[in-house]
C-alpha cells in the first residue's frame, strides 16, 4: 500500500511528523508536499495532487492523508 501525505501550509508541521513516523515503521510513503513551509501555499493544490496520486496508483488499496487549516477543505 502508497500512502501519500500532504498538507497546505497549516498542516505542514504536522504532515512532517506524520511523514517520519510511517517512514520509521517502514511504510510506503510519498510527500506530495508542500516540501517546505510556504504561508503562501493553499489546500486545493494539494488534495488535487492526492486524488490523482491515489486514482492513478495500481498498487493494492493506495492511500492519501491530508491535512489542512480548516479541516472542511481537504
């Protein structure tokens, strides 16, 4: 299973935390960002880019974990 992690600038602490605890327990884990905390940045990016990771993966049951300011965007 892929697991895809991303976050808008709001949740972009948290998404680093989550990030290295998977890649500790060996998960097959991908940022799809943001990589570095940009106030600028917004959620909309984000979870595009995670549906489409999510929808074109032919692994077993991929998922994606996203994180925002305002938890109704996502």
């Amino acid at each position: 299973m892929n697991i895809y992690l991303g976050a808008d600038h709001n949740g972009f602490a948290l998404k680093e935390k989550i990030f290295a605890y998977l890649v500790k327990r060996k998960y097959d884990v991908e940022s799809i960002g943001d990589d570095e905390l940009d106030p600028n940045d917004d959620f909309p990016e984000f979870a595009q880019m995670a549906a489409l990771k999510v929808i074109g993966d032919a692994s077993k049951d991929p998922r994606a974990i996203l994180i925002c300011g305002g938890g109704q965007g996502m």
